[in-house]
C-alpha cells in the first residue's frame, strides 16, 4: 500500500505542473496510468492531486470530460471507455476543491533586488510624499499625502496620491477626491482599505480654500467626512472611490478593524491645529460600514489636548485598547462601558510627543496574549502644550521603553530603554520577530506653524538617522542594538512613515513638515520625496521558498503542510528545529503609527527526514478573530532567521460579518528520520519533498469525495 502510494505522488508531480498551465508530456503518461488504475485509486489520486491545483478556470476545464461522457459526443466505445474514468474522477476532483477553499499557492521565489545589507538605499522619487503609506499587493505600495503643490498631477490638479509598482519601480499618480491630510487607514476584513477623515478644502499655503466643493488651483473639496475606499489590484487600474456613507468630521482619527471585519474609527478634531481643543474635539467613535451614529468616549473627551490620533488595539478579549495622552483604558465597545487603567509613565506617547508602538509578537508561547510596546515621545503635561513660552524644537524627547499586558494587568512595566531619544519612531516589524525602530528626531515633537523659533515649519529638530533593532526576546537590558547599522542620508521628520516590503526590506518615505509643497537648497526639512529601502542582515541570503502554503486561513481548522526541501534548510534537517510560520499584517503607516500592524506566530510541528527536507505540519490561526481580526495579510516561513519572500493570504472568510470558528486540529509529534542531521551526501530531491506532503484530513476528504465522484457517474 504504501509502495502503491508513493507511486501515485510521484506521479502526481508532473501532472500537477501540466495542470498549472505548463504543457509537458508526462501529463499524458500520467492520464495513460490513471486509465489503467481501478477507477476509486485513480479517483483517489486525482482529488489528492487536485488539493494542490484548485483554481476556479481548472475547475471548469475538469467538468468538461464529465459533460463529455453523457452526451452524444461519446459516439466510439473507446471514448466511452476513457471518458468515464475520467469524468468519475473530474467529478471526485470538482468536489474536493468545493470543499477545500484553501488554493495552495506556488511557493514564493527571491527577492529581485540585492542590496547592501543593515543599510539604506535610495530607490527613486515618489510622485507624492509618503504622509501616508501601506502595501496592497505583494508589488504594489500606495501613497497618500495631504493635498499640496506636487508637481505630479492627475485630473487637471495636483496629486495627492499614487501607487508604487514594487517590480519595476514604476509609479502612477492617483486621485484620492477629497483632502486626504491627516486622515487615518486600515483594511477591512473583505480587502478593501478605508481612508478616513482629513481637512478642508485648501488653497496654495494650505489654507482654506474659498469653495469647500472643489475648484481652484487644488480642486480637493473638503475631506473631513470622507470615507474613501481602495480595492488594491496589479493591474495598474485601481483607484480611491468615495463610501456614500459619510463620518463625522475627524482629522487625525485611528481606524482599528474588528473581530468581524468591520471598522471601528476613533476620535479626531473638527478643524485642526497643534493640539486639539474643546471648540472642536470630536472625542467619539463610530462604525464602518455605519452603525449608528457616533458615541462618546470617557478617555477621549477627559484627554485634552494630546488625545488625537489615539493609540489603539483590538485586544484578543475582544476590548479595545486606548490610548490618549498620559490615560489609558479599556473599551467594551458592545457596551461602550470604559475601564480605565494606570496612567502612561514617563512620556506622552500619542501626536504630537509620538512615541513608537507596537504589539509585540502573538504566539502559543505566550497564550496569544498581547503586549503593547511603547517606546520614546515626549515628557509634556497638558498646560505646557499651548504655553508660550514652549519652544518645541528645543525640547528633548523621551528614551523611555514601557510595556502594558492590558487584558493581564492595568500597570505598565519599564522596558529597555531606546539608545537615542527620539519622537516620530516608527517601530516596524521584521519576519523574524524583531522590530526595526526607524525614522523620527531627538528634539522636539510632530507638528508645523509659522513660529520664529520653528526650524523653517518644523516643531521638530536633530533627526535619528541610525535605526536601532528591539529583540523581544531577548534578556532585559539587551534588547535594543545598533551593531553594524549605517546612518540614512534623509532625515524623516514630521509626515515620514516606513512599512515592511513582502520581500523583506523596509520602504521608508516622506517627510514633510511644511504647509505647502516647499522644496529648495536652503530648505533644511523639505517636502521629501527621496523613497529609502532598509536592508535587514538576512536580506541577501537564498530564501526558503516553502511549498504548500494556502490562500486563507481560517479560525481554527484541519491543519496545512508545508515542504521544505534541502536548500531551504541550508542543507541541513536539524534547522527545522528553528523554524518559525509567521503572519504579518503590516498595517497603515502614518504619524509614527502602524495602524492595524501585528505579528502572529503559527503553530507547527515537523517531520524531518534523512535525505534533508522536512515537512511543516501548520495550524491555522488560533480560534479567536480578536487576535488577528479578518482580512489581507502576509505569510512569511523563518528559517535559521532568514525569511521566505511574503505571500499574501487572506485571514478569515474574506467576507465581513461574523467569522467562521472551526475546531483546532491536533498537531502531531515532532519527529526526525534516523540518519537525518545534515550530511551533505543525503541531500533529496524536491520530489522526496511532495511526496511527503500530506495530513489525515486530506486524505480522509479525497477518500470521501472520489467515493462520491464514482457513485455520481455509476462506476
Ligand atoms: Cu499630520
């Protein structure tokens, strides 16, 4: 029996790749031996074969023999004889990949760049600056700034938005309708992304323009109650529509998607400025797609002026995390009941002081339970925000490092401190679990104003240019390095933002703290174009490129295999043991803030084998969407810490409403061959690999759907 299986797997290598469109001809040997199989085995071995083939178009192609078999096109005995078989097994095939939504994916290849590693390399000039930024596809990265003079135009009127093409660096301006400045970002759980809020309509300066409906030289009616809406595609078509829904008006609200996809969107100002004030604080939260209207939020409206853009987390008790100024709560958004916590130490965290933040890496180890990372801002109590005697680019900023378990405990712990003080940190997570800190400055805080003593606009002086690398797990007191990283040449002031690529470099853009599009020799802080990628230590090594990853994970449920063959082990099994299957949602980037960013380990057990490849046998995401809330998010396999080139996937249904939980499978034992462990002369080909690519779920279900397959055409 198991001579007869390992026959069929090897057989279904080559029949799979015919199947994915690469026309070869053991695709017809392979059809020849089926035919000469009992047709359950045969049926058997397709529906197994098909687990990994499953695409809608190949769907159809299967039925046609099917079709074929009952009508009158089957006029020869020996048609007859070759269609039945076949359609019992198309039939089996069909069924199967009803059943298994999951289209295993092609395995992800190697970056197409080298780069110089622990170092920035400018990559071009964006055609809008990168207030705003996050990836839509695999290559494509979306840019959104406030509306100003860019020279870039569409539409008759200046940019304000465009898209990256990651493969070739190209770029298309884009037109996002209403003003876009300050607005908050997130994805909703069926892939759109929603943009939020922003200001009025402006004129050249940025003031406000005179029609708040469109028209003079920007074109750009006000965005204060905008809810745009961006299906992200490759094929250079997409664009920002308007939701008919409007908001209330909000600049500077945090969007946070929840467990059923949908969005919750919080706080903001009515106008503008510094710092909020009570004339026109919007301290309420509200749905998309609308729930009701907005509802008022304790901390929010008790948290003036520092409570814009809030700092928010949906926690895996299904509360929200807040927050705002130097307070902090919990909030039962069903109930809209507040809990508050300790008040932050050290530094205001929130705009403009604008610490880095952080959850820090979900994993089975630590129950799933989130930690919250937050990390330098600015020392400054409520009354001096205003005071004019506040000399904001004079005025240190934090080092200070706290830690916050909210669903544990109410009380911050101290953490390493950062080895600079800086404001506007991006804190960006690596596949590996470690956070890259980057951009932002030493002095000062975000913001811009005509002052004297501003630096030109800018609140902000003395910029950080050498990034700094948080190890969560490693002992306190060494958690931050700065070992071998090179400084950038562009300082990233105020509207700067960073994301990670899927390839696992870091795009890092922007920098504007300026009213209008300003540019120029003597400008020390321009409006910045200049786009930056970050180059981490494993960047340049060959990448595992893992088979048998799947397009959607579900909240519990049957467990997937992954393959890695000889060289994605470094050519030794015993590096399985440092395996790690990660997800990444890599979040909205604007204001020092990744909104929606979070890390997820997936559990997994391994078979290791002799001849060098191992099998991954992965769980799917924890039971529970309040731990990663549905929606577009990127697998990454770590092996030995370098890892796979991303692949998007979808968590949950892809749909909004309530998600799907399904029962946690059991993993099996870890387990490695006698003789495994790394000899050179033993390295297997990739067919060992497929070969072994299998879980009892598959095989039950292609079990079960040939029998019905075969029962349907009466064979
Ligand atoms: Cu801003």
């Amino acid at each position: 029996m198991i001579r007869i299986r390992n026959q069929m797997e090897a057989e279904m290598r080559p029949i799979r790749e015919f199947l994915a469109g690469i026309p070869d001809l053991d695709g017809m040997i392979y059809v020849w031996w089926l035919h000469s199989l009992p047709s359950p085995l045969a049926a058997f071995s397709v529906s197994r074969l098909l687990i990994a083939t499953t695409h809608t178009p190949l769907l159809l192609f299967l039925t046609l023999p099917v079709a074929l078999s009952f009508s009158s096109f089957s006029f020869l005995p020996v048609m007859q004889d070759l269609l039945r078989p076949l359609a019992a097994l198309c039939l089996s095939a069909v069924l199967t990949g009803v059943t298994n939504a999951q289209t295993v994916l092609p395995a992800p290849g190697q970056p197409t760049r080298k780069g110089t590693i622990n170092s920035f390399e400018l990559i071009g000039n964006s055609l809008v600056s990168a207030q705003q930024l996050f990836v839509g596809t695999k290559d494509r990265v979306y840019f959104v700034d406030k509306v100003e003079n860019n020279p870039t135009r569409i539409a008759g009127h200046p940019a304000w938005a465009s898209e990256w093409n990651l493969e070739d660096d190209s770029q298309r301006p884009m037109d996002a309708i209403t003003n876009t400045f300050c607005a908050g970002g997130n994805v909703l759980g069926n892939g759109t992304w929603v943009n939020v809020g922003g200001n009025q309509a402006v004129t050249y300066g940025g003031d406000a323009a005179a029609s708040q409906t469109g028209g003079g030289p920007y074109d750009d009616p006000d965005g204060r109650k905008s809810i745009r809406l961006l299906n992200p595609s490759d094929d250079g078509k997409c664009d920002w529509v308007l939701s008919p829904d409007e908001s209330d008006q909000r600049w500077y609200p945090t969007l946070e998607t929840l467990e059923d996809g949908s969005m919750i969107i919080l706080g903001g100002c009515r106008w503008g400025g510094y710092v909020n004030d009570a004339n026109q604080d919007n301290p309420t939260y509200e749905f998309f797609p609308p729930k009701g209207g907005p509802v008022t939020s304790t901390i929010l409206s008790n948290t003036l002026p520092a409570n814009l853009f809030p700092l928010t987390w949906l926690l895996p008790s299904g509360k929200i995390l807040l927050q705002s100024n130097w307070a902090t709560a919990l909030l039962d958004y069903h109930t809209t009941e507040e809990t508050p916590l300790d008040n932050m130490p050290d530094a205001v965290r929130v705009y403009p002081a604008s610490a880095g933040t952080a959850m820090l890496p979900l994993t089975a180890a630590n129950n799933w339970t989130a930690t919250i990372l937050f990390c330098g801002g600015s020392n400054i109590q409520p009354k001096r925000w205003k005071s004019p005697s506040f000399i904001v680019p004079t005025y240190g900023a934090s080092t200070s490092c706290v830690t916050l378990t909210p669903d544990v405990s109410g009380s911050y712990t101290q953490d390493d401190p950062l080895p600079e003080p800086r404001t506007m940190v991006n804190l960006i997570f690596l596949p590996t679990g470690k956070i890259l800190a980057v951009n932002g400055a030493r002095m000062g805080t975000a913001g811009y104003g005509n002052d004297s003593w501003a630096i030109g606009q800018s609140y902000a002086d003395d910029p950080v240019l050498t990034p700094a690398i948080y190890d969560p797990n490693a002992p306190s007191g060494q958690r931050w390095s700065q070992d071998g990283l090179q400084p950038s040449t562009v300082p990233r002031m105020y509207h700067s933002s960073a994301i990670l690529l899927p390839d696992g470099s870091v795009m890092i853009s922007g920098s504007n703290p300026n009213s209008d599009y300003n540019v120029g020799p003597n400008i020390k802080y321009p409006t910045e174009y200049r786009t930056e990628l970050w180059y981490p230590s494993y960047y340049n090594e060959r990448r595992p490129q893992p088979q048998g990853l799947i397009s959607q994970l579900s909240y519990g449920g049957p467990l997937f295999d992954i393959q890695l063959d000889s060289d994605d082990l470094f050519g030794n099994v015993s590096n399985v043991e440092n395996t790690r299957v990660v997800i990444i949602r890599m979040g909205f980037s604007t204001h020092a803030m990744s909104m929606g960013q979070r890390y997820l380990e997936l559990e997994h057990s391994y078979s290791g084998y002799a001849n060098n490849t191992a099998t991954l046998h992965v769980r799917q995401l924890p039971p529970n969407p309040a731990i990663l809330a549905p929606g577009p998010a990127f697998i990454f396999v770590v092996v030995n810490g370098v890892p796979s080139v991303g692949v998007q996937v979808m968590i949950g249904s892809g749909k909004l409403g309530k998600q799907p939980i399904l029962s946690v499978a059991d993993l099996p034992s870890s387990s490695m061959e006698q003789g495994a462990g790394g000899s050179e002369a033993l390295r297997g080909g990739a067919l060992g690999t497929y070969a072994r690519g299998s879980s009892a779920w598959h095989w039950t279900v292609c079990t079960c759907m040939a029998l019905l397959g075969g029962m349907i055409v009466g064979w």
